[in-house]
C-alpha cells in the first residue's frame, strides 16, 4: 500500500461497504526511487539555505546549487538538471499560489470598501438649519 493510497487517506470504502478501486489507481505498483528521493530532499535543503529572501522570493542561486552539490560529492550534470527540474517545477507552482492568496485577498477587500457604509460628509449648519430644542420658561 502506497503513503498516497485512497485507503490509507479517509477510508471512504470502508464507509460505504464498497471494494477499493486498487486496479485502476495511477499509484498502484509505484515506487519512488532512491534518487528522485535523494534529489528531492536536497532541494528541500537548497530550498532553505540557498535562496535570496527580499521582498519577494527568487529562485534558488545557482552559486548556492553548486557549493551545495560540491559540499556532497555529487556535482554531475545529471543531479543539477534534475535540482534545476525540481526548481522549475515547484517554484512556478508557488508563484501561481501567491498570485492567486493576492486575488483573494484584494477581492476580499474591494467587496469589503463595497459594503462598508459610506460616511457623507458633515455639513456645517447654519442658523436656521439647526434644529430647535425644547426650552423651560424660568418664571
């Protein structure tokens, strides 16, 4: 059974008393292997360490891929390609996903400014415009 597996997730067969669909699951029979997993987790690593943080993110250095690749002996063209892949991948994932927080946030603030009830502007009252207030005869 796989760590993605329908089964494992909620359970959704065992609620329903149906047969799991194992037959035609994309995961069924996949395997990770060791050196996507090994690419993976130091991009992981690069992802912290190797990234310029201003006011907005930027992709990984390519001075930070190379000293990192050298510091474990596996600078070849077949592992940076593969970091470089990873990199291009999920970085365009996470710029599209803070594109779209930023919609959501300034539709929810123009709907806001839309609902919020307008103040009008204060008049300066003349002296007939003031209103007459009840007044007690002293005698």
């Amino acid at each position: 059974m796989q760590k993605n597996c329908c089964i494992d997730l909620d359970n959704v067969f065992v609620k329903t008393d149906t047969d799991s669909p194992c037959s035609i699951c994309p995961w069924d029979g996949f395997e990770v292997e060791p050196y996507n997993t090994w690419c993976h987790e130091h991009w992981r690593i690069l992802d912290i360490t190797g990234r310029d943080r201003g006011f907005a993110e930027t992709p990984l250095r390519e001075e930070a891929i190379d000293a990192h690749l050298r510091r474990y002996e596996a600078n070849t063209p077949e592992v940076y390609e593969t970091l470089i892949n990873i990199e291009t991948v999920l970085f365009s994932f996470r710029q599209g996903e803070k594109e779209k927080e930023e919609k959501r946030k300034e539709g929810g603030k123009q709907s806001a400014a839309k609902t919020a009830k307008k103040a009008k502007p204060q008049k300066r009252g003349t002296y007939k415009e003031t209103p007459k207030r009840p007044t007690h005869r002293i005698k």
